[in-house]
C-alpha cells in the first residue's frame, strides 16, 4: 500500500526548485518521505552562493550600464538600489538556510511526521488537492510565466549593437529574480502543509464531537494541533531574515515598477514614439509578478491563521451552543460534564497561544500588509531637565531617594518658561533669515516648519510638565518606592538588567555625539571663523533646542523602562514561587500579592503615559517628519549634485542630512521599542499564573480558584501601551507634474473624479439592488432589538446622544458644509455663471450627496448596533451589586441580546464592505487633491501678488476640505466606539463574577466569558485593515507623504 502523506507531484516539483536555486541544501528521498542531508547538495549550494557572489555584480553592472530607456537620472539611481537589494536578498537567503541547514531539516521532517499523523486511521483521507494546484498556478504563472514575457519584451531597451548577447544577459538577471522568490515557495509550502494538517484535524474534531467524546482524544489533536503550529512557526523563524528583506525589497519594487512605467510612458508620449505600449509590457509583467508574490504570501499565511484559531470552536461540546438547553438546566448539563473542565483548559491555553506568521516582531504577514532607569540615570535626566532646562518643576533627594515638590521650583520654571518664549522666536527667525533660498521655496516651507514645531513643542511641554506636577511628584515616587520593594524581594538591583546598558548607550552616544556630529557638518565655514558670533550662537541654540527633545523623550522612556524591569522582578518571583512547590515558603509573596504588585505597576505606566500622552505624540510626528524629511533633502542635494557634478568637498555637506536621518530613525526605534519591551513583559503574567497552577501539587480548592480568578481577570487586561487610543506604541508602529496650476494636471484629477463618480455609482447600485433584501431584513432586525431596549430597559441618554450625533451629522456635516461649499464656489467666480454651469455644479453637488447618504446609512446602521451594545453594558453595570434569583436569568438574556447585536453587525458590515472600502478610498483620495489644489492656488496668488481680499476665495476648498476629513473621520469614529463598548463588556462580567457567590452563577458566568473570548469584535474592511482611528492616523501619515512629493514636482517639474 503507498505510504501516506508523501508529497504531491506539484509539491515535489517546488522541491526541486528549492534545491536547484541553493535555497534548500537538503536532499528529498521519495521512498521513506524524508530529507536528509546530503554533501552533494550541500557543497552545491556553497559553490553556487559563491560563484553567483562573483558573477551577480558583473551582470548587474552591464544591466545598469546599457539600460538607456527610459532616460531619467532618477531610473538610473532606483535601477542601481533595485540590483543591490536584489543581490544582498538572494546572499542572505542562501546564507541562513545554509548555517541553519540541520535544523531545517529536523523541522521540515517532523512538519513530514505530522503529514503522515493526520492521515492515519482513513483509507480515503487525502489533502486538499485546491493549494497543490494554487502553488502550480504561482510556478507557472508569476515565476515563470511573467519573467519570460517580461524577457522577451526586455530587447527594446538595449542598444541595437550585441542586442542578443544583452538580451541573454537580461534573461539572466530575470532568472536570478526569480531565483530570488524561490524563498517564498519554500514559506508556501510550509504554510499549506500546516493548513492541511489543520483540516485533517478539524475532520477528526467532527467525528469526535457528534462520536466518542473521548478526553483522552481531544488531548491528542490539541497536541498535534499545537506541534503543527510550533513547527511551522519555528521554520518561518529560520527564514524570517530573507522573509523580512523581500517584504522591504516587493515594497520597494512595485512602487518603482509604477513610476517606472509611468516615465516610460510620459517620454514615448512626448516623443511621439510608436512603441509606447511595447515598451510598457516589460515593467508590467513585472510588476504584475512581484504582486502575484506578495498575494501568495499574504494568502497562505492569513489562510494558516485562520485555520489554527478554528481549533477550540472544532474541539468544544458547548461553544455557541449555550442556548441549545433552555433555563438553568443548560448550565447544569453543561457543569456535570467532565469534558467541560478539559475544553477550559485548553481554551485557556489556546488563548495565550498566537497563532499569526510574525517576522521578527516587527510586523504580521497577514491582510493587513496590504495597505506600528538606574537610579544615577533618572538622577541624570532630572538634572539635565533641572538645571539646563528648568523644565521639571520637582527636585530630587539623592539621600532619600524621594522627588519634592517645591514652591521655589516651580517659580524658576515659569521664569525660564517666558524667558524661552521670549528669545526662542528670535534664535529660530534669525535662523531661517539668514539659511532663506530664493531658489527653493519648498525647502524654505519645510524648515520653517521645522522652526516652529521645535519652538512650540519645547513651550508645550513646559507648560504640560507645570500643570501636571503634582500628579508626576505622586506617579515618581510611586514608581521609586515599588522599585525598592522588589529589589529587596528578588535581592537584585536594577542597575544590573541589560536594558540599562541600552539607555545609557542611547543617552550618550545617540543623543550627544549624534547632535554634535551633525551641528560640526552642518556648514562648513561654522567653525573657521567666516561666521559671525551671533550666527553661531543661534546654532547652537537650535542644536540645544533640538537636543531638549531628545531630553524629554528620554524622560518619557525612562519612566517605562522602570516599569518595564519592576514588570520583569514580578515575573521572576512567580518563576521561583512556581519552581518551589510547595506554595509560597516563609517570607515570600504569594501569588495574590505578587499579582497585585503586577496591576500597581501596570497603573503606574499607564497613567504615566496617559499625563505624557500629548508630548509622545508630538514626538511620534516630529520625529516620522524629519525622517521623510531628511530624506527629501538628500534626495534634492543628489539630484542637483548630478547635474553640475560632485566635488570631493561636498561629501561633507552630504553627511550631514545621513547623520540626521540615522539619529531620528535611531530616536524612533527607540521610543517604540521600550514600550514593547514592558508590553512583551506583562504579557507573560498569563503563563506564569498557568506555570504556578501546574506545578503547585497542593490540591487546595481555595487556591485553585485564586488562580483561576486571577487568570480570568489577566485575560481582561490590555497591556499594550496606547497613545490616545490612536495606535499602540509597539514594534509595529514602524510599518501610509509639471508647472504650478498645470491645466493638463488639473484637467486629470478632475477626469479622474468623475471617473470615480461614474463607476461608484453604477457598482453601489449593483451592490446594493442584489443585497437590499440582506441590509431590509438586518436593519429591520436592529430596529427591532432598539424598540425593544427603549420599552423595558431606561436608556434615555444614550437614546438622546444616538439621535444628536446623527441630526448633526445630517444637517450640519452633509448638507451645509456641502451647500456652503458650493455656494462660495459660485460667489468667488470672476463671471457671473450660466443657468447651464449652475445645473452642471447642483447636479454634481447632487452626485457627491449621493455620496454622503451612503455614508448615513452606513452610520445609521453601526450607531444602532453601538446604542445596543452601550445599553447592554448599563445593563450590566447595574447588576453588578444586585442579588436575587432572577439575576442569572437576566444576564443570560441581555448577553443573548449582544450575541444577536454582534451577529447583525457582521452581517451589517459584510454587506456594505464594498461600499465601505470605495468610500475610503474617495475620501482619501480626495482630501490629498483638496490640499494639492489649496497648495497650488496659493502659489498662484503669492506670484500675482496676495492680498487680503484673495482670502474669500479659499472658502470653498476649505469648507470641502472640512466636509471630507469629517465625513473620513466619522466612517472611523463609529466602528471605534462599537468596537471599545464590546470590549468594556468583558470588565463588567469580570466585575459580576467577583462579586457572585453562588457556583453555577460562577460557572454560567465562566462559560460565557470563555465564548466571548473567542469572538473578534473589531470591523475589518475585506481583512485588509481595521476601520478605526487609527486608520485615520496611517491616512494622515499617506497624505503628508504623497503631498510631499508632490510639492517637490511642483518645484523641479
């Protein structure tokens, strides 16, 4: 009989590719279903990174020298940086597949191992044959397929003499791209694997669930469940590096293959060439093989996800299935099952498992890819913001280790704060007087921006720091006096955690020598006397300006860096509590106390950052401004350095942007990093508490239902650190022509609109004709659930709040902005307009009205579903002290209710994600054109000559302007406030069964938070992002990005 789980043809095809290209330097044995390591092909692959590590720079070199199409200073420079990428991205990857070689092997047997488990026990099981055919298809198609129609069409861009050896050589460099994605075939395969594994899994899940109901069952595909996950996970470790560098290197080459085609294009156009379309096919299949490999990608990772996290819903006797018993008698059905405590367990543990492909913590590959102190240090910063700032208006005791807050203090601080506000203007207009180009108004713009946010966020902050004082005398003391209780208890100091050493090297090196390295290279004649004194002195100045920001990020940084090590103590002591076995021995915390010094901890950081929420954030947009910055202003000095030629003594000049660019990046990564640090820290208190419960053999009842409590209330908590509830500061933080009122570019974005309008209205009405049963009957249904709350439950305020928001969202937002707008349109015309151009402007007006009933329907629906759900939670909130025999009837109605309500909002958001995701991006496309056309106007009348009078004319793009940022931020605001109540409701249940004193209460309310566990409240547009605030934030941060470069066109055009 043939061996089950032996690969497929299609997948022992992708195999061989892998050996070939030297990615895989293991050997595939058919007959046993193994790989095993081989020194023929491990010596292949070594002779094959060393020969392509010789002969890839010679080939990119004669690709760069001979591309003369299309003719861009520009191209040549993305040619050069795409040939770069592409050679370090296939070295690496060979490279760590070779040094990790055993492991690989190790891991990519056992993923085999797993193959052959799952298949046991069936004659006809089988995998999906869907995702051999899908890996066939990307073969095929995208490696090859695209590559060779991208070669054939390579010839037009080389010289006629010696085209086909070029050509041969572009083949060549095509091949070695393609070698270059072998690196996802390999993530593909592993990822379909695992995704197989895991529907064979959930086939034998249904057969035990309707069949034996053995515990002893359900163990075992939970462990092969969790041995599929680790495998799969501990391999896309192995190969995240490479992973990670095609992510920046497809990111980078489908914007370039865009801009590519778009010059190519522009030029044959201009030249009247009769090759313009020829000449665009080979960028284009390149571009369009580049995505195929980004989708592949996001595909099969959301697709493996999502497949892991089906398991407890696979495995559990009751999950969505509270209702299937009526009355209490469900939940005794459901307690005197024994499969009941085990299913519990292991949700527990499902839980606190992640089950996302993530590459170094950086970021998720998932569908949202497709569109972020040593006692002598706090001494140190409280010195520097003491006495060469006078910005902290508390002092510090060294002998007490306390902070006082003191009269005379505060007084010096107000006295320097108007000294600043006094002399801070004349350093930075002296500044910009004196640096002024005439030549370069958008390099003027931005360092008067510059100017002014450096001086406005220094007076802010002082004026922050005076106000909150008491709260930070309170908040730092706190935070000294708890560091000493857990010194003395793990008997170690905080000086000696590594994290300390990264500060300290932060504080001097970065902050320090990075700001005097970058004032010595910021001109060349500061310091041989050709300047004079009060030039340098103003320099200076800023340098100290700018360097008192760095001070208060350090502060900032400091206080979560205590709470991040104090976090850390906690973790150790439970580590050794867990370790002794014996429960907590003689003058030890217990588990109780030691999670107690875990939630003051997390409230002290919390509400440290909530009082520094407002600096962090300007710190956040200051620092992604000088990044995108910097890089304009190397990009300006390169291009007009190519066009006179670079001299050997500007390179200094050059340094000087690299070194500001490098130490904001540092800055960033630094400000986001500790407050990952803490988060990843806290986030642990989950398995320790599960660690403790395991290993302490005690069989105490009492203590069992400690932990159980504590655990239930740790799942509760959100250790993230959020800035205003905008994003998290995480890791992932880090990953949004022609002359001036060019007809031409103004007649495009205008096509462009009405092209828009046309096809949104001919695809919403198609949407919405074939699902207007859908929207009748789910709208009729939360109608319906509305009606009922207003007659039995008093929720009159909110009832008020729902019907204010939406009277002034229809009046005021849709209708008189838009009416306002079109008026001033009108009256700011230098002719009176014709009864045709009027109809013209109302029927238009009419079309973007459309628009904006859309948008009320969608509001109308989500604000019902956040009305019930805001009831649902006064609802709840007063049965927190209640008592009686109706109060488990009760809750288990109103949580029926918010079952219902999250059903017909996914419902609800299911139906209008079309509409949804067009509206998006109209609004966002529309406010980039408000600004560019704002921008341009003004340009226009500061050359004719601005006067006070020109001031009527902005009236009507302002008031449009407003109309679209507040319609963007309403389609955010909304699913955020349904999204933020349904997960308050946790806290409250947590709260009810704090206080409950009857068991099956206790169970009923277990069951019920371990079902809304599992259930994902957030609203996600096509599993592409998540419709919050913070998608207006990375929309915001799109905008300056594309307005920016579209100013420097309009300045070099």
């Amino acid at each position: 009989m043939a061996r089950k789980g032996v690969l497929t043809i299609g997948e022992r095809f992708c195999i061989w590719l892998l050996m070939v290209g030297g990615v895989l330097p293991l050997q595939y044995v058919v007959s046993t279903n193994r790989f095993v390591q081989s020194t023929f092909h491990y010596r292949g692959s070594i002779v094959g990174t060393v020969l392509y590590a010789m002969v890839g720079p010679w080939l990119y070199w004669i690709s760069v020298t001979r591309t003369l199409h299309p003719d861009s200073q520009l191209n040549q420079y993305m040619i050069v940086v795409q040939f770069v990428c592409m050679y370090v991205v296939i070295l690496t990857s060979r490279l760590k597949t070779l040094s990790n070689r055993e492991r690989l092997c190790q891991l990519l047997n056992a993923l085999l191992v797993l193959r052959e488990q799952v298949l046991q026990g069936s004659t006809k099981a089988t995998f999906q044959q869907g995702l051999t055919r899908s890996l066939l298809t990307k073969l095929i198609v995208f490696d090859l397929g695209m590559m060779v129609l991208s070669a054939a069409f390579f010839r037009s861009f080389i010289e006629l003499k010696q085209s086909l050896i070029y050509s041969i050589l572009g083949v060549c460099n095509l091949m070695q791209i393609s070698s270059m994605n072998v690196a996802v075939n390999l993530l593909l395969f592993v990822l379909y694997s695992g995704i197989n594994i895991y529907a064979r899994i959930k086939a034998h899940c249904n057969d035990l669930v309707y069949g034996s109901k053995a515990p002893n069952e359900i163990v075992r595909l939970y462990l092969m469940h969790t041995e599929a996950s680790l495998v799969v996970q501990s391999i896309v470790e192995v190969i995240s590096i490479p992973i990670l560098l095609l992510s920046a290197w497809y990111f980078f080459i489908i914007v370039f293959s865009i801009f590519y085609t778009y010059t190519s294009l522009v030029q044959d156009l201009e030249a009247g060439s009769t090759n313009a379309l020829r000449n665009i096919i080979n960028p284009l299949a390149f571009f369009i093989s580049e995505v195929g490999q980004v989708y592949y990608m996001v595909s099969s990772s959301a697709t493996f996800s999502r497949q892991a996290r089906q398991i407890i819903p696979c495995l559990s006797m009751y999950t969505g299935r509270i209702t299937d018993v009526p009355g209490d008698r469900a939940v005794e059905q459901l307690c005197s099952s024994t499969d009941c405590l085990l299913i519990e367990l292991l949700t527990i543990e499902y839980l606190n498992r992640d089950y996302a492909i993530r590459i170094k913590g950086l970021f998720t590959i998932d569908n949202t890819m497709l569109f972020g102190l040593p006692r002598w240090l706090i001494v140190l910063q409280s010195v520097v913001l003491k006495f060469l700032f006078a910005i902290l208006p508390l002092s510090f005791d060294r002998h007490r280790e306390r902070f006082r807050n003191r009269t005379k203090d505060v007084i010096l601080s107000i006295v320097l704060l108007v000294l600043y506000a006094i002399v801070g203007p004349i350093v930075c207009v002296e500044l910009y007087v004196t640096n002024i180009s005439m030549e370069n108004q958008i390099t003027n713009a931005l360092s008067a921006f510059q100017f002014a946010f450096v001086y406005f966020f220094i007076l802010i902050v002082q004026i922050i720091f005076i106000r909150k004082k008491a709260c930070l005398h309170v908040l730092l003391n706190e935070m000294f006096q708890l560091k000493h209780v857990l010194e003395r208890m793990v008997a170690r100091s905080m000086l000696e955690f590594r994290l300390y050493t990264l500060f300290l090297v932060k504080v001097t090196a970065v902050d320090i020598l990075m700001q005097l390295m970058a004032l010595y290279t910021f001109e060349d004649s500061t310091y041989t006397g050709q300047v004079d004194s009060v030039g340098l002195a103003s320099w200076v100045a800023f340098y100290a300006m700018m360097y008192f920001i760095a001070v208060i990020e350090n502060f900032i940084l400091a206080g979560v860096l205590i709470g991040a090590v104090m976090q850390a103590m906690v973790n150790i002591g439970l580590k050794r509590l867990a370790r002794s076995r014996q429960g907590s021995p003689a003058g030890r915390p217990s588990v109780l106390q030691l999670y107690m010094l875990h939630c003051k901890n997390e409230d002290m950081v919390k509400q440290f950052m909530e009082t520094l929420n407002f600096p962090t954030l300007m710190l956040t947009g200051w620092y992604f401004f000088m990044i995108v910055y910097s890089v304009y202003y190397m990009y300006v000095y390169a291009l007009e350095a190519s066009f006179r030629g670079v001299r050997a003594d500007e390179f200094k000049a050059y340094i000087n942007p690299l070194i500001f660019f490098l130490y904001q990046c540092v800055q960033l990564y630094l400000l986001v990093l500790i407050p990952s640090v803490y988060t990843d820290h806290a986030k642990k208190m989950m398995r320790l508490l599960n660690y403790v419960s395991v290993n302490q053999h005690h069989h105490r009842p009492d203590q069992e239902r400690l932990i159980e409590v504590l655990m239930v209330d740790c799942m509760q908590r959100n250790n993230a650190i959020n800035n205003y509830g905008m994003y998290a500061m995480n890791r992932a933080l880090l990953f949004g022509h022609g002359r001036v009122a060019n007809v031409y570019l103004v007649s495009m974005l205008n096509a462009a609109q009405l092209s828009f309008i046309y096809l949104f209205m001919i695809v919403v009405n198609v949407r919405m004709l074939s699902k207007a049963q859908g929207v009748a009957s789910t709208l009729n249904a939360l109608f319906a659930i509305r009606n009922t709350i207003l007659q039995q439950w008093n929720c009159r305020v909110l009832s008020r709040e729902y019907g204010k928001l939406l009277l002034y969202k229809v009046l005021a937002i849709g209708m008189a902005l838009l009416l306002f707008s079109l008026i001033m349109y009108y009256v700011t015309q230098d002719d009176v307009p014709t009864g045709a151009e009027v109809v013209v402007g109302v029927t238009f007006s009419v079309f973007r009205y459309v628009f904006t009933v859309l948008v009320n329907l969608y509001l109308v629906g989500l604000r019902i579903v956040s009305f019930i759900q805001g009831s649902i939670n006064s609802k709840l909130t007063s049965l927190v002290d209640r008592s009686g025999d109706e109060k488990p009837s009760t809750i288990r109605e109103v949580y029926m209710v918010h079952c219902e309500n999250a059903q017909l909002e996914k419902q609800f958001m299911a139906i209008m994600d079309l509409p949804v995701l067009l509206l998006n991006g109209w609004y966002f496309y529309m406010i980039v054109v408000s600004v560019y056309y704002m921008y341009t106007s003004t340009m226009v009348e500061v050359r004719r000559g601005f006067g006070v009078e020109d001031v009527t004319k902005y009236f009507n793009s302002v008031t449009f302007f407003l109309y679209l940022a507040v319609l963007l931020y309403y389609m955010t605001s909304i699913p955020s406030q349904y999204t933020e109540r349904s997960k308050k409701m946790l806290s409250i249940l947590g709260a009810i069964n704090h206080r409950s004193k009857g068991r099956r209460m206790e169970r009923m309310l277990d069951f019920i938070t371990l079902e809304y566990m599992q259930r994902d409240y957030d609203d996600r547009n096509y599993g592409m992002y998540d419709i919050n605030r913070e998608a207006t934030v990375w929309a915001t941060v799109t905008s300056y990005v594309i307005i920016l470069v579209q100013f420097h066109k309009q300045q070099y055009g």
